[in-house]
C-alpha cells in the first residue's frame, strides 16, 4: 500500500514512534527513524526494519527541540529521496509537577518537542507535498489533547495546541491532496509512561504492577493499555485511501478514556 513512500516518524527509537515506523514499513515505505539512544542498539533497530521488510532505511538523530533542526531534517529527506509523503509528528516528553513548580526550562522543553517541532515539520513539509499533490501529516497528541489531568500544565497545554495545531493545517491543505490528523492515545506502556508507573509505586509503597493497574482504572474503562502496532495500524490507516477525506481531526485510541 505504501510500496514507495517515504515516511519520517519523529522519536522512532522507542516506543510508539518505533511501532508507527514498523508498521508503515511492513507497509513498504522507506522509512527516516529519528530519535535519541545508543548508537549501537539505533543501528540495530534501523537494519532490523530494513531487513525485515526489505525497505531503505535512515537515521536521523536531529534534536526536535530545536526548529532550525527540524526544518533541516525536512529538507536533507527530500535532497536525499527526491521526495516526502508522509511526516509523523510523534517525539514527546514528560514531566509532571503542580503549575506552582512546574520549572520554567521544563515548560519551554516540553513546548518545543510537543507542539513547536510539529510547526517547524509541517512548514518545511507542506511545500513539497503540496507539489507532489500528495501527502499525509500525523501528529501524535494524547488524550490529554482533548481533557485534562493535574500536574501536566505544559504536557497538557502543548497537546491541546497540537490538535488545535493540526486543525488549523488541515484547513489550509484542504482540497490539495494532502491531509493532517492527530491521533490522541490513551495510556501506552512506553518508557515515557513506566516512569509514571514507576513514580506511583514509590509515592504509594505499591508494586509496578498494582501501580499499572491503578493509572488504568483511574482513567482508561478498558483496563487495558494500548499497544505501539495499534497505534502503528491507525497511522496506517490515515494513510491509506479510505482516510483521503479524513482530515483536521483528532482520532481518540484511548480505551474509552475520552468518552467519560
Ligand atoms: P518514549 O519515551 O518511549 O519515546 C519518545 C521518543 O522521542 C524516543 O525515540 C526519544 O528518543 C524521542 N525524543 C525525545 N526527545 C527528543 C528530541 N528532543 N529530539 C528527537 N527525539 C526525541 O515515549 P512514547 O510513549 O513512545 O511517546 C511518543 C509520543 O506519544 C509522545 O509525543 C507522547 O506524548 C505521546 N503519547 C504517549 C502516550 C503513552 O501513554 N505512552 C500517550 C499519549 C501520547
């Protein structure tokens, strides 16, 4: 379906981004990994993909905090492949706190690879598939795009700007073949969520595990976490035929989460 497409999911060295890259690579895309990690188990991950779907694959280790970075990785992918269909906007981070203490240099981090990075991608994106008539923006929010939790202020407020975000893009592109989409997962266990598991443990004497079963019940009626190649299958999706219509959405993969 996506035998010749070349696809850039942000922070793909871990996590969701890594199921979205596997999953649009079993697809046949060429794939730009992005994201921090050794150098070593990057390599390994990027010949796994390569290998096991028989698909060109890249490394970039550009830091998404940085927009000047962004817009360059943008432009190396074209220079390098004549071509860009599809970005994923997904490298995030984490840090809760009250808003009281919530430190400012965390506030500004999380704002720069949440929502700006997703800015600096789409403007150096939109270009190019617009020339091609032809492209697919995905960015990864979170259920926190759409309600939120105490002690996320910035988590919470760049999430809520990437849908708002991703709203505006999809009105601008409408009509010209390209279309731009957030998914919004619920809790996914990543290293970006075991650390929250692992905090809940300490704070309340519990094990990882009653500490996992709690964030779920807490707010996801599934009772169970959602999976990277779920997520992978959603991107999928907005890529494929069916979604040309699919466009300045938010698309809830949360266990019902939202619908509280
Ligand atoms: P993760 O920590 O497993 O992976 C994050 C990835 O981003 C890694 O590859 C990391 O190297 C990369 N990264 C971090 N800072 C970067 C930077 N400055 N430049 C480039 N890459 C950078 O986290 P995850 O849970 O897979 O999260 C991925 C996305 O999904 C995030 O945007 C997160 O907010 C969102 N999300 C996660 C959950 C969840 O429950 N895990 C739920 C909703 C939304």
């Amino acid at each position: 379906m996506l035998s010749g497409k070349v696809a850039i999911v942000t922070g793909s060295t871990s996590g969701i981004g890594l199921g979205i890259a596997n999953e649009l690579a079993k697809l046949g895309a060429d794939i730009v990994l992005n994201g921090f990690g050794d150098a070593g188990e990057v390599e390994k991950i990027r010949r796994g993909i390569a290998l096991e779907h028989g698909v060109r694959v890249v490394y970039n280790g550009d830091d998404m905090s940085k927009g000047e970075a962004v817009r360059g990785m943008i432009d190396a992918t074209i220079k390098q492949f004549g071509h860009l269909d599809i970005l994923v906007n997904n490298a995030g981070i984490q840090f809760t706190a009250p808003v009281e203490e919530f430190p400012p240099a965390r506030w500004q981090a999380i704002l720069d690879i949440n929502l700006s990075a997703a800015f600096h991608g789409i403007a150096a994106a939109v270009p190019q598939m617009r020339k091609q008539r032809w492209g697919r923006i995905v960015n990864i929010a979170s259920a926190h795009g759409l309600v939120a939790s105490t002690h996320k202020a910035a988590y919470v407020a760049a999430k809520h700007g990437l849908v708002g975000l991703t709203k505006v893009v999809g009105l601008e592109t409408a009509g010209s073949g390209v279309t731009c989409n957030a998914v919004c997962p619920g809790w996914v266990r990543t290293p970006l969520v075991e650390r929250q598991i692992s905090d809940m443990a300490t704070d309340k004497h519990i094990t990882q595990k009653e500490a996992a079963n709690e964030l779920l019940a807490e707010k996801q009626p599934s009772l169970e976490f959602v999976s990277p190649a779920q997520l992978g299958g959603t991107v999928a999706f907005l890529c494929s035929a069916a979604a040309d219509q699919i466009t300045g959405t938010a698309i809830s993969v949360d266990g019902g989460w939202t619908a509280q």
